[in-house]
C-alpha cells in the first residue's frame, strides 16, 4: 500500500530540483509534488526511515525529517488538487 509522506529539509549544499531527481530513481516512489519550500511530498511504498537513510546517503548530513501524513490528522492550505495526491490511510 502506497503511503504519503513530507520530508522537510534545510538545504546544505544541494537544491529542491536535485532531490525530485534523486526521488525520480528510488525504487519505491511512484510521485512526488512541491507546494512549500525546503519540502517535497512523497507518494510510495519506502518506509520513512529508509527514505531518510537515503537522503543523508545522497546528500550527507543534514537537519531535516521525514514523516507520514495521516488522512485523520492533517490540516493546512494547497492547492486544491494537491490533496487528491495524499493516500495515506491510518489503518
């Protein structure tokens, strides 16, 4: 079951545009969109952990978190069609 996921980061030596192409060649991720800065949305079946462990290994050490966006539980103003994207269910 695919899941949705938001890693927030703080952009150490690399940008937004080079972790949607890292995202373009992970196993696992089926989507991914933008609506705020220094965040991606992620739509797929990694794990959140497995996620982070990817990023630091691509991009070293840096703050930043990775964490499911629960349908029962979220709040907050996008774009409209952007909420269709988050499939989440906190079964």
């Amino acid at each position: 079951m695919s899941n949705a996921y938001l890693y927030v980061f703080a952009p150490k030596n690399f940008t937004r545009e080079q972790v949607t192409s890292f995202l373009d060649t992970l196993e696992g991720v089926e989507q991914w969109f933008y609506s705020i800065p220094n965040s991606v949305f992620i739509i797929g079946t990694v794990p959140a952990r497995t996620l982070s462990k990817k990023f630091v290994e691509k991009f070293g050490q840096h703050r930043h978190f990775v964490t499911l966006v629960s349908k029962k539980a979220r709040a907050g103003w996008m774009p409209k069609e952007h909420w269709t994207f988050l499939p989440s269910d906190d079964g």
